[in-house]
C-alpha cells in the first residue's frame, strides 16, 4: 500500500484517486473548491461519469479514500503526488498552465520528505522541467517529477484506467519510474518508459492522431455525399485493415470535448512557436469546424430557410456517458442556428444542468417528444442510447415538419424514409420521404 496524493478532483483526477484506492492505497484527493470537496465529503458527485459514484463511495467508506482542501493535510507524508489540475486552452491556442503552477508551488511548501511528483494532466512539451524548477525553489526535500500521461475517456474512464493499453512514463531518474510503476502493476498493462519530453508528446500526437482519423472521415463523408456513396461500408471496409483498424472511423459532427480541441490546438501552436509548419493539424482543425457547420446547412436546405423554425437537438453533451459540455459540437450548433434566425430548443439525459447555465437561450425540454414538438426539423448531436429505441410514429407526429438531420448516423434512412421523415444523414445516400 502507498500513500498517495491527488490534487484536482476533475474528470481525471477524481477517477485516478478512485481507482487507485479501489487498488488499495491510501488515497487523498486535494482541491481547492471547497464546495466541491464538501459534495464528495457527503457522498455527492461534482461530475457525471458511470460507475465512479460507486467506486468513490466503497473507497471512502473503507477509509483508502479522503478528501480535503487542505495541502498541509494532504501532502506531508505522500509519497506519489499526481497533479490532475485542469490545463485550460490559453489565448491563441497555447494551454494554460496557472492551475498547474500554482499546484507545484503550493505543495512545494509542505514536502516534509522524499516524494515522486507526476504530471498526470495534460501538459505542453517542457513541463516536467517547469514544474520541478517550482519546486526546487520552493524546498530542500528530495523530490522527482515523472511525467505520465492520462488516456481516459470520458463516459468509460473507469475501464480506461482499469485496463489501460499501455502505461506512459517520462522520467530522468528510473527510480522514480519504477516507484510510480509499482502503483499500476496490479493491473498488468505494458509500461513504457521514456524521457520526460517524448512521454509528454505521446499524448499530444495521441489524441492529434485520433482527431486526424475522424477529420478524415469526415472529408471522406463529404466527398460520398457528392459521389453516392456509403461512407459506413467505406469506413467498416477500411476498418477491416489492421493497418488502419476500426477506431475513429465514425464519421459524424466532429469531435469536441476538453481533450481533442485543446490539445491539437496547443501541439499545433507548439508546432508553429517552433517553427515548424503545421498543416496537416490545421487542417484537421478546419474539417472539424466545417462539418459543424455542415448539419446546419442541411437543415437549412431541408427548410429553404432557418428564419423562424423551431429546431430541436437530440443530444448537448460532447459524447454519450457524459454531462461535459467543454467544446461540445452543439455549443457552436446552437450559435448557428440562432444567427440563421432559427428557435432553438434541445434535450440531453446528463447534461441539461450544464446547458442551463452554457445556454440560456435555449429552451430545455425533458425528452425528445417534447422537443420534437411543433418542431419544424430535428438534429441528432449526441448519440445517447435513449436515443436509439425511439417511438418513430410518436416522434413524427409530434413535428410541424418531419425533416430528421442524423448528426451520428444513429438511423436506417429506410426506416425513417418508412416512418414519413425527411431524413439526411452525413455521407450516406438518404431514402427521402415527403409525406
């Protein structure tokens, strides 16, 4: 058993110290949010992700898992600190590492002894130095900082962590590789072990590489829009590849969330600030935004016109199994069609608190029903499983207009073409019915 300390109770840092302590260390979880660390305290969850309320509440009942605001609770004693505060997109594209500086410096002030501290967020190229020069200025102890990468995904974190694909470690000393290695042998995974700087940019070319699969497919939709083909059986064939694999190949509205935006924007200007030329990201990041763009252009020639109609949206959430609306496709959706003079309204099973706040001048339905109704046209954004099994005749006959934008290609245009919809879906040949 380790003692082990966990500053930042995010997506990230909540699920690192649960599972850690589900492993049977001594885990304490720092913030300083106060009102957050109460809501855990009482048993509350400050994020919504499936499974980790139920593994937060086994920890702490066993008393592996505590939390607190205090570093001069939480640090002293600690023998592995991970630093899982957020990283923001700066001005310009760069991340901003405040949160994390002011993390290093604090605890700095209470190392009482030998202790590896981990980088666990996602940090730009240089960071492990940065943060241990912080530190060393701050205190004699005796101190390593490694650098280890997360690779969770929000809506599985907990079977990410738990069953890793392979374990990142960026290290100068391979004792503290070693150190923090012990913690996740019990989950068998490959380790590699690295020098700080590459272990900082796999994650980076990580996540810019699974962005570059989707903004592919994506421009592979357009073009089998133009051309009638399938980009489904275009992707499952390609998929079939083990050169290529499935993965990613789901063409759609685009990725979002607090990961792949930030993190291709910040590679792409750690690109540029070196004088590199980072086209193939810029790119990416272009194709992105225009397939945003693109299911608002279908509802709109769906329409002849946005001005006026009512639009709902199935879905707010960036992905399915999450409330987190940081980048979400529907965000710019939304702004979009309200410039066209569209009424908006929309509904999500997780994420109606975060849009209230986010978007207040959407109206929040309950259900899809609700939203459909009187509605003159429909965009699927997130593909939620209580999306899946809908009531089409139900659905339908809600509708002032039965026009149907398929933003995931969650539907069989001959089931929607039989159900009276004027369906379109991205890069699929969509069976068309006027009622």
């Amino acid at each position: 058993m380790a003692r082990v300390c966990v500053i930042g109770t995010g997506y990230v840092g909540l699920t690192t110290g649960a599972c850690f302590a589900d492993l049977g260390n001594q885990v304490s979880c720092l913030d300083i949010d106060a009102a957050k660390v109460g809501l855990l305290r009482a048993g509350g969850m400050p994020i919504y992700e499936p499974g980790l309320e139920e593994v937060v509440a086994r920890n702490a009942a066993a008393g592996r898992l505590a939390f607190t605001t205090s570093y001069a609770e939480a640090v002293p004693g600690a023998e592995v600190l991970f630093i899982a505060v957020n990283t923001p997109q700066g001005a310009g594209g760069p991340a901003d590492m405040s949160h994390v500086e002011g993390a290093a410096a604090t605890l700095a002030q209470h190392l009482s002894g030998p202790a590896v501290v981990v980088n666990k967020s996602t940090m730009p190229i240089g960071s492990a130095d940065l943060v241990a020069e912080i530190i060393r200025r701050a205190t004699s102890a005796p101190f390593h900082v490694v650098s280890n990468p997360e690779f969770l995904r929000e809506g599985s974190a907990l079977h990410d962590f738990m069953h890793p694909d392979r374990v990142v470690l960026g290290a100068a000393e391979p004792a503290a590789a070693a150190r923090v290695a012990a913690l996740y042998a019990p989950l068998g995974a490959p380790v590699v072990v690295t020098d700080v700087r590459t272990a900082e940019m796999i994650k980076y070319a990580s996540n810019a590489f699974l962005a570059t699969k989707i903004s592919f497919i994506n421009e592979i939709a357009q073009i089998c829009d133009k051309t009638g083909a399938d980009v489904r059986e275009v992707a499952r064939a390609m998929g079939l590849d083990a050169r290529i694999a499935p993965g990613f190949l789901s063409a759609g509205i685009g990725w979002g969330g607090s990961c792949f935006p930030k993190d291709v924007r910040a590679l792409e200007y750690m690109a540029a600030a070196h004088g590199c030329h980072p086209q193939l990201l810029r790119a990416v990041i272009e194709i992105n935004r225009d397939q945003r763009l693109h299911v608002v252009r279908l509802a709109k020639e769906a329409l002849g016109g946005l001005r006026g109609a009512t639009v709902g949206l199935l879905g707010l959430a960036f992905k399915p199994n999450t409330d987190d609306m940081r980048d979400a496709p529907s965000r710019e959706i939304v702004e979009l069609l309200q410039h066209e003079g569209a009424l908006v309204r929309a509904c999500d099973p997780a994420a109606t608190e975060q849009a209230a706040r986010l978007l207040p001048t959407v109206e929040l339905c309950p259900d899809p029903y609700a939203t459909a109704d009187e509605a003159d046209a429909l965009i699927l954004v997130t593909e939620w499983n209580e999306f899946k099994q809908l009531d089409l005749g139900r659905l339908r006959r809600a509708m002032r207009r039965p026009v149907l934008i398929d933003g995931r290609n969650l539907y069989d245009p001959a089931a929607m073409a039989a159900a009276g919809f004027e369906y379109r879906s991205i890069g699929r040949p969509s069976k068309i019915s006027v009622p």
